[in-house]
C-alpha cells in the first residue's frame, strides 16, 4: 500500500492549472507536515500557503524548473500550479531546520497523492524576489516551496542504464521518464 502511494507521488511539473485546490485541503496537508518528525522536536517549520490565481501567477516567476530539460521554461499557461505551499524556518525557534523540511514534504506530497493531486518539490528559487513579493519577513528563511496541483502529465519510473544516467527526459509524446538506480547498485554491504 505505501509503495503505491509511493510511486503515484513523482515530481510533476505541469498541472490543470483550472483545477483549483481549496484552502481546507492545503491546511489538511500541512498538518501532515506538521505531525510529522523535527529533529530535538523543535519544529521550526512554518507555512505560507496559496491558492488564488493572483498569488499563484506573483509566486511562479521566482521558481526554476526542471534543471535536465534545458529547451524547456517551465510549465506554460494552463499547465502552472494552481496552489503553492511556502516552507519557512523560523530562525526565532532554530538557526536551520536540519532534514525537517523534507520529512514534512514527503509527508505533504503523499497526502497530495493519496488526494489525486501531484505537486513538486522546488529549491532553486529567487528567493529575495518571492520575499519581496510576498513581504516576508526576515525572521524566516525560505526553505522550499511546494508547488501544486491536478497532475496534467505522465511521469514514468525506469532502470538507469548506467550510473551516470540519471537525467530526467521527456519523449515526443510529452512523457517524462525518470531512470532510477537499480536496488542492487544502492545497497553496498
């Protein structure tokens, strides 16, 4: 059963933008986040979360995507999230928030799944643009940002052919494959 959430869970990138998500449910998912393991049980983790067209179009611009696909700028108009959840440290409670934000992703991003929505997981933002944009306060860091939505793309699971060939690709069909070490090459004892 968690397998299955698990491999229903991919890093999508483009979404039904239309297919909005409401309030309720980012809060449902960020309680996951927030029942999930912090390191000294700190839990310094904070969440900023949006799902109005307005706030979703001011906070795309500041993400990058897909680093692998080169010809490719992102998600186009009508394939963009249509919800973002903004993870903050609150450097009053801790200086850095340790592995905790991807513990509370992961635990984020499978409620998604188990909802029928898919998300990515994105770190390589501008981050002083979105606090800027946003008004965010110095007290927190930007950590992460979750984007998310109704996935609107196939995302497929192969064997890496080689140890170098981890690269994500897309087909002439629009599907993204993802090679995955074999479990034979990752165990090493």
């Amino acid at each position: 059963m968690i397998k299955e959430l698990i491999l229903k869970n991919r890093s999508y990138r483009r979404f039904q933008q239309n297919s909005l998500i409401t309030r309720d449910v980012l809060e449902e998912l960020v309680d996951l986040g927030r029942i999930s393991a912090s390191a000294a049980n700190l839990q310094p983790l904070k969440y900023m979360l949006f799902n109005d067209p307005e706030n979703a179009a001011a906070i795309f611009p500041h993400l990058a995507w897909a680093g692998y696909l080169k010809d490719w700028g992102g998600p186009k108009q009508g394939e963009r999230p249509s919800a973002y959840i903004i993870m903050l440290c609150d450097k009053n409670i801790a200086p850095g928030v340790g592995c905790d934000h991807g513990i509370a992703a992961q635990s984020i991003l499978l409620g998604a799944s188990e909802k029928g929505l898919g998300g990515c997981m994105i770190g390589s933002i501008d981050r002083q643009g979105l606090r800027e944009t946003l008004d965010i306060s110095e007290r927190y860091d930007i950590v992460l940002v979750l984007a998310l939505g109704r996935p609107d793309e196939k995302v497929v699971l192969e064997t890496a052919t080689s140890p170098d060939n981890v690269k994500y690709w897309r087909d002439a069909e629009g599907v993204h494959h993802v090679p995955k070490r074999p479990l034979k090459e990752i165990i090493i004892n």
